[in-house]
C-alpha cells in the first residue's frame, strides 16, 4: 500500500511540475469565429497550439487572445473540423469553420478497397491505433476487447505469448475453426498476428455482416479483421521512440490451506471415519496419524509456501524506434522493436523482436508499387509449463530444504509427490518455442485509363517454429528416471496472389459505379518434424543431442498441403449519395473438400439509405446525420483439417511367426460429398449523430443461420471405424449490437469523451441429426457448449439422515437434486447448468483532458455467464493426502452447506464436479492511463517536436462474486478449449492474472 502511495504521489507532482504555461512577446490578436454560411459560432474555441492558453468567442462569435508571431492558433468547435492559422504579423484574424458533424465522413477500410463511413452498406466496426497502443499488451488482438461491438474478446491469466481467443458474432460450427480470418495489408494470412508490433498498426476493421465478409468467401465465414500498417508521408522525415517499461503483480493466488488447517483437515478425515478421537488434537492421536516431518511441521506451526516459491514480480518493456517520411514519389515507413514478457510464474517469458519497412513508390502518373515487410523473431519459455497446480496440492506441513539449504527432492514420505521446487530449478524443466516469420505484401498497379485500375497482390508468409522440450531427473514428471527429451519444427510457407480490376464511374452527377473483380489463389505448405527420446545420457546437453539417447520413443514427419481458388465480383452504386446497393458474389473452390463439392457460391446484397440527405430531414433539429442499412447473403467455412474426405491408410503393429511386423489398412472412411458450411445473415443497421456531433454511434440487428456443419460423427466401433466427418445440423446465432460515442464535455481547458459498446449474443442449437446428442454435449435450442452435470443444492446435514440413506448417500456428503423426483440419482438427474456464454458485454472508455494532461480509464465488463472451477474438484478431496482448497467443509461442529466433510474412505467426493460450477459475471478496470503533453517550445528546445511522458495501470480492479466469495482469482475464460484449459474453464494451467504498472514515452524528432 505504502508503495502505491509513492507512485501515485510521484505522478501527481511530476505533472504539476510541469503543467506551467510558457511564455513569449505577445500581441493581441482579435477576430471573429464564424460557420459555413457567415454565422458566428458562440462559445467556439481559440487555443495557441501546443499549449494550454485559450478562450472562448462571445455571443457574437468574437475573440480576443495573446499570441506571439510564430505561434499557431487552432480554431475549434463540435461538429466542426479544427482550422490552424499562422498568426505571423496579423492582428485580426478572422476564421470561418467547414461542418464534420460525424465521423460518417470518415475513410474506413473494407476489403479490396476503402470507402466512406457514409457511403458504407456493410457491418464494420474499426479500432484506431490510439485504442491499440492505450495498454501494454502483447498481441494486438487483445486491443479489441471491449473496443468494438460484436467483438467478443477472452484473455485469461497472464501467461506471456499466450493469444486471446477472438469471436465475432458468436460461434458458428462445432468442429470447424470459429476463428476470424486476418488480413494484413491487404493480404489474408493463416498464422496469426502475434508477430506484428502493435505500434506499427494504424487501424483494424471487423467485418461483421455477410455484406462485409463475402468479398473474402470462405475464410470470412467467421469475420474478418483487417490489419492496416502505418505508411510514409510526403513530407520531412520524422523520428519517432514509443517506449515503456513496468512490472507484473499477481493480483492474488488460489487460497490453500496452511500448515495448521491442513493438518486439522487430516484429522477431521479420520474421525469421519472413526480412526481419530472425537474433540481437540492430542499429540497421542497425532503421532499415530502423522509422519515424522509432518509432526515436526506442526509443531513448528509451519505452514511451506511453494506457490509464493514459484512467483516472482514480472517485468514488461517494450522499445521502438521508427523513421517516415518520403517525396512525391516516393514515401516509407521503417521501424524496429523490442517486446519483453516476464511472466510472474518463474520459467514463463517471452521476448519478440520485430523488423518492419513499408515503401511505397510512385513510377509515373500511371504506375506505382510498393511492400510491406515484416521480419520478426520470438523465443517463448514456459508454454507448457505451469508448475502452480502441484504446488497448491503439496503437503504444507513438509520440509523443502535441508539444514544445508539443500532441496530436499522428497519433502513427505509420499512418493507421488515431489518437492515443486525442483521444477524450476535451472535446466530441469526447459519448454523453449523460437519461432522466425518473414511475411511480405507486395503490389503493383496501373491506371490503364480513367477510372479503370488493375492491381496485382502477392502476399509470401515464411514461419519456422522449433520447440525444445527437456524434463530432467529431478522432476515430478519423472521422480528420478531417466530425463526425456522433444523437438519438434514445422516449416510452413503460404502464399496467395491476387488479381484485382476495379472499375469507378460517374454518369451525369447522380449516378455513381464502382465494379471490383478479384481472382485469386492461396496455397499452404506445411512440413513437421518430431522426435522424441528418453535417457538422455548428461542432463547439460538438454534436448541439444537427442541421438545420444538410449531410446527413441517416437519419431515422425508429415506433409500438409491445401489450396484455395476463388473468383469474385462486387458491384457499388450510389444515387446522389442518398441511395446505396452493393451486390457481390464470390466462387470458392477447396482441396480440402470431396470431389463433389470443390466449388461453393456465395452471394450478398446491402441496401444503404442515407436518411440525413433528404429534404424532409433538414427540418429535424437533433439528428445531425442518419443511415439506416439491411444486408442478406451467404458465406462459407472450409476452416477443417486436409484429408478429412478421402480414405487414409493406417499403420498397424501385429506378430507374423512370433516376429513384430507393421501393417497397413483403411483408417478411415472417405466422403466425396462433404460440402462446405454455409452461414446465411441478415444485418439491419443504424448510423446516426445527433446534438451538433456530440453523440454518434450505430446500432446493429442481425440473425445468422449456419447449415450443414462440418463435423465428426460416430459410427459403430464393430465395423473397424470410429467416424467420419461430414455435415450435420444447423445453428443460428442473433443478437444486437451498440456504439456511442459522445462529447460529454468540450471547452478550452477542458474535455470528457467516452465511448460505449454493448453487445448481445444469443448462440443457438437448431437441428441435430438425431436430436440431443448428450456423449457430446450438444442439445437443440441450447448453447454450442454447456455444462451438463449434477445441480448441488447443499450437504446432508444431521437431521436429513433418512433421507440421506434412501439415496445412498450419507451425512456431510454433497447433496444433488432429485430432478424427475423418483428417490435415486442416476444419469437422468444430470441437468443443463449453465454455458460460459454471456448474456451482454460492455466496454467503457472516459478519456479526460485538461490543458496539457491527459487521463483515460478503460471498463470492460461480461455478465450472465457460468463458468467451471477446476480448482474446485480438482484439488478439492477428502483424503487429507494432498492439500486442498481453504474451503468451508462440514463437520458436525460447523453444518455448512458449502463443502462436503473430509472422509478417510473416499479420495474424491460424491458428485465432486458439482461443486466446480460457478456465475462468471465480471467487471474490469482494464487501464487506467495519465499522461503529460510538454508544450511545443519546451519539446523543440529539447530537439523534438513532440513528448508526452505517461503512467497506466492495467487491470487494478477485478469486481466478480468468483473473486470475492469463492475465493478465486480471475473469471474470464475462453469459450473454446485453448491452451491447456478446456471450454469456459478455470484451471491451474491458466498463469494468475496480475496488476501491471507501466511507465512510458513517445517522443517525435
């Protein structure tokens, strides 16, 4: 507390310090701020740029301001676009302002192109680069949590180079990847964009709706994100350092018992049982139940902290230098970064170092070519490494170190449990994933005649994974036998090329063209190679020489290789800019597809109504622009695994004549008429501002119907196969979405904007094969994913005895609910719980200014969800031979409903998984951020011609009853299983989530 205290104070009078005004010979310059038309404009601002001096015009739009000859006046008022004069040797000044009363009139991205928010008759929602470097994070899809409506964002923990899980618009397909398609620079990629340094994005577009997404067919099925990269300018060449650095706390850990209570829960286990006596702990009745270390532990009060052990204070910084500018011709745009994560579980960090050079170049009036150029190079420690869950299990009352200091490897007599500190000690445990990416996007275009433009894309994407795995001797995963040893490379190379005719007319005045044709291609090429080993000879040499090893317990290569062929078509027109239609149509064409259903066509129409541009609209005096748009199409997913429609051969192992031999036979069963999933949306939209632009925003209606899901199904195990995959039942997913943007408060010291997003998903089972399917976990009208178990409704307690006994349960144990009432519990009690899918979203952004200090807070919340606590099963027993949850459990002194009572005879509980359910409704201070903008004079004296100077804080705050009642850490989880925890779960394979404090820079020369 004491240290929070220091820093805030720190800020605040660095800020003072520097918030003073600065000064100069003056003049008086006076002058009148009027509109479009001649009017004036009451209240309008007149600032010297770069500082904090300024007023306000009268009734009469009239100003009065000190300025000196080379300042810079900045005229500005809401819903009008700021205008900068020079005040030189002028005295009287007058300016008129040009309307911006929304951001309609905004340039955004879409596929193949950019249009117009005004002109816009899809679903799209964008994110700034403002919005993606607000927060130190590691992947700029984490940016789009709680930024931009549809979006559903989840980032569990802190393990460092872990990707969040993005879904836009629900989930569509129960075994087909629900991941968005990237593209970056214009060119669809398939691994990922962790490698991408977020500073050097300047936007990301999320297409929504079937409109957006079809000009990209198959692999927009799930949406779609487009990655824009910063370019040069024509201009001087400006140098710019965006730098921070900070540290990570654990924002907490599971509770366990301590030593004391541990033993107190052993003892309890016994007099369940009758084998320990009734009432306080003697030391007779310890000593004929507790081991030596053991006795000596409680006699010592001593309470081993081997989670505390494992964590440490985190560290994260990341530095980048870029340089831009360009002539006429010729602009670029170069950078180079540093990003490191080190992780507050000890053995988890990553380190990233990124390369980037876009040109663009300018042949001739009718020719130009350029690239984007992307070198990156990573090494992550600790992706499948998590020591914290055998830690939290380990007996509290054991000794992990000698009177040497020495680890003891064995801290109790159990054998199934090891000292946790062994596993990190140096090179026991090495989990090291390198990974090199070169991507490049590379065009060329001519301007044939007026109006008429070919282009050509070529996107390359090189990435090279090695990952190293080495478990030495000394660990629990071998307690003592021979260390193993793993690498395992893939080499993937994807490639698409891309041919683009676009075709732009006007006839008359009114009647606007604009045809796009594609053709394209895409292709992936990936080769793996594994090896794996055991007994390596000298732990030193790692998984360096695995030939050395005494046995070779696995080895393989693989080869995997898709190919994508498309055509597409849009047409745009617009009629006075009032009327919008766009009709595209896209052929695919998979190899990943049966030889009956290689090509699919996907078609969308939108329909834009610019509602403001209306004579009958001018009499409306709130709404400053409105657009109202509908959208209907159809796009499909082909996101599946190669090979799964032909008949593979598999390798079988049999004795021939008392010799081993290999054989080969069918695997699997072929299916040529595998067709693609479809999903068909409807999108109806509103655009509108209203109040002079101080409030904007849009909001979004849609239902999406997907059909003929790629998925497995079972057959029989008697005719030799498990499966095949082919295509069963349909799912819809409907919901609203809502943006506002407002200025809440605008004058000349001071300014308070905030933007809101809200969003409702409701995902849908609408047609099974054969109705429920409960080995799956799929039932109709329900959630993709749900938690179908037992419903705890309490403990037996004393004076439920009988009844107890009529359903073969007993006092203290978990009692579930009789759901058909018929005195037993069996199968048919299980019930539908619950599903981690949440009922609404909500993210916040305040950003606040005042002079030259800047202050912006970040809230995102999730409500209406369930999730499933493993902790709470899983390191939940009633044995007392590992350690477990700081639960509330019953004993006959303390008939609590919450936790069974310990018992000897049972290591697990009746129905433990009841117990792992929980609401996983949540709200997050994401980010706080305080900045400090120097002055323009005070910035050049120093050689530069801006600094700002910041501090944030992210995720101080987590509000969840999860964290503050059931004494958990963090609810958020992946919708999806994902990286070691499954479908809406919280386990110990999640890294805490912690609290990071970073301090920074942006400085431009």
């Amino acid at each position: 507390m004491q240290t929070k205290n220091y820093f805030w104070t720190g800020i605040i009078l660095f800020l003072l310090f520097f918030s003073g005004p600065s000064m100069g010979q003056n003049v008086q310059v006076t002058g009148t701020i009027s509109d479009e038309n001649g009017m004036p404009i009451p209240g309008a601002a007149a600032l010297i740029k770069g500082t904090s001096n300024g007023t306000a015009a009268d009734i009469d739009g009239k100003y009065t301001i000190a300025a000196s000859a080379d300042q810079t006046l900045q005229f500005s008022f809401i819903g009008y676009k700021i205008k900068e004069v020079i005040v030189g040797n002028q005295t009287t000044i007058d300016v008129s302002l040009e309307p911006d009363v929304s951001d309609l009139d905004e340039v955004v991205v879409v596929g193949y192109g950019s249009v117009k928010k005004s002109q816009l008759t899809g679903a799209i929602s964008s994110v700034s680069a403002k919005e993606i470097t607000d927060q130190p994070i590691t992947d700029a899809r984490q940016a789009l949590q709680g930024r931009s409506s549809g979006v559903d964002v989840t980032s569990p923990g802190s393990k460092p180079g872990a990707a969040p899980q993005v879904r836009i618009r629900g989930r569509r397909s129960f075994n087909a990847s629900n991941e968005p398609l990237y593209v970056v620079d214009g060119i669809p990629i398939t691994g990922g964009i962790n490698d991408i340094n977020p500073n050097d994005i300047t936007s990301m577009e999320i297409l929504k709706d079937a409109s957006a997404t079809a000009i990209y067919g198959s692999r927009g099925a799930n949406g779609v994100v487009l990655v824009t990269t910063k370019r040069g300018t024509t201009g001087k060449t400006v140098v710019s350092l965006n730098s921070y650095y900070g540290f990570n706390k654990s924002l907490g850990t599971i509770e366990v018992f301590n030593g004391p209570e541990f033993a107190e829960y052993k003892r309890e286990s016994r007099r369940a049982t009758g084998n320990y006596p009734e009432g306080p702990a003697t030391a007779e009745a310890d000593e004929a139940l507790f081991e030596p270390v053991e006795l000596e532990g409680i006699a010592a009060g001593r309470t081993t902290d081997y989670v505390g052990a494992l964590t440490r204070t985190g560290a994260i910084q990341s530095h980048q230098v870029s340089v831009s500018g360009g002539s006429e011709k010729t602009q670029f745009f170069v950078s180079g970064g540093f990003f490191q994560d080190k992780g507050v579980v000890i053995n988890q960090d990553y380190t990233r170092y990124n390369f980037r050079a876009n040109i663009d170049h300018k042949i001739n009036d009718k020719i130009r070519f350029g690239t984007s150029t992307l070198v990156s190079y990573s090494e992550r420690n600790g992706e499948n490494f998590n020591p914290i869950g055998g830690a939290m299990q380990e007996n509290p009352l054991g000794k992990p170190y000698d009177e040497d200091g020495s680890l003891i490897f064995l801290p109790t007599s159990d054998g199934l449990r090891t000292n946790p500190l062994a596993e990190i000690v140096p090179g026991a445990n090495i989990d090291l994933t390198k990974r090199y990416r070169i991507f490049n996007s590379i065009y060329a275009e001519w301007k044939i005649v007026d109006g008429l433009t070919y282009r050509v894309n070529f996107g390359p994407d090189i990435t090279i994974d090695r990952n190293g795995r080495f478990t030495g001797s000394q660990t629990n995963s071998r307690r003592g036998g021979d260390p193993i040893g793993s690498v395992e490379e893939d080499f993937r190379f994807n490639y698409t090329l891309e041919n683009i005719i676009t075709y732009d007319r006007t006839f008359g005045e009114d009647h606007v063209f604009k045809f796009t044709g594609l053709q394209s291609f895409q292709k992936d090429n990936l080769e793996e190679t594994f090896l794996s080993v055991q007994g390596i000879p000298a732990e030193n040499q790692s998984y360096n020489r695995l030939g050395d090893a005494s046995q070779i317990t696995g080895a393989n290569t693989n080869l995997v290789q898709w190919t994508l062929f498309s055509y597409m078509g849009r047409l745009n027109y617009n009629y006075k800019g009032k009327y919008l239609v766009t009709g595209t149509l896209r052929a695919d064409g998979s190899s990943k597809f049966g030889e009956n259903n290689k090509f699919s066509y996907f078609p969308s129409v939108a329909l834009g109504w610019n509602i403001s541009d209306e004579p009958f609209f001018k009499a409306n005096e709130t709404f400053d622009q409105m657009k109202l748009r509908v959208s209907y199409g159809s796009i499909g997913n082909q996101a599946i695994d190669p090979y799964q429609t032909q008949a593979l051969l598999g390798r079988s192992t049999y004795a021939f004549e008392n010799n081993p031999a290999f054989g080969y036979g069918p695997s699997t069963i072929g299916n040529p008429d595998l067709r693609w999933e479809t999903s068909t949306t409807l999108n109806a939209g509103l655009d509108f501002s209203l109040i002079a632009g101080r409030i904007s925003g849009s909001f979004e209606y849609y239902i999406t119907t997907t059909k003929d899901l790629l998925a497995p199904q079972p057959l029989p195990n008697s005719i030799g196969f498990g499966g095949y995959t082919t295509n069963v039942g349909k799912t819809q997913n409907r919901g609203i979405e809502l943006t506002v943007n407002s200025v809440n408060i605008d004058n000349t010291n001071f300014t308070w904007t905030t933007d809101l997003i809200f969003n409702r998903n409701r995902e849908e089972i609408l047609e099974l094969p054969s109705g429920d399917d409960i080995s799956a976990g799929r039932f109709v009208g329900e959630a993709l994913t749900v938690f179908y178990d037992y419903k705890k409704i309490g403990i037996w307690q004393t004076d439920q005895a009988d009844l107890a006994e009529s359903y073969e349960d007993n006092v203290g144990e978990i009692r579930v609910e009789d759901i058909n009432n018929d005195g037993q519990i069996n199968a048919d009690d299980r019930q539908i719980l619950g599903s981690a899918v949440p009922d609404f979203v909500l993210g916040m952004t305040n950003r606040f200014s005042y002079k030259n200090i800047d202050l912006s807070f970040f809230i995102y919340g999730r409500f209406g969800s369930m999730i499933r606590s493993r902790f709470h099963d899983q390191f939940n027993g009633l044995y007392g031979r590992y350690n477990n949850l700081a639960v509330d459990y019953w004993t006959p002194n303390n008939p609590t409903n919450e936790f069974p009572r310990p018992n000897q005879n049972q290591e697990s509980p009746k129905y433990a998984s009841s117990m792992s359910y929980f609401d996983g409704t949540f709200i997050k201070v994401r980010n706080i951020n305080v900045g400090y903008n120097f002055p323009e004079k005070i910035a050049a004296k120093i050689g530069m011609g801006s600094l700002r100077v910041y501090s944030s804080i992210q995720q101080p705050f987590i509000f969840a009853e999860y964290r503050t009642k059931h004494k958990g850490i963090d609810p958020e989880v992946y919708l999806d299983g994902d990286q070691g925890a499954g479908a809406g779960e919280v386990n110990a394979n999640i890294s805490p989530a912690v609290t990071s404090f970073t301090f920074g820079i942006n400085a431009k020369f």
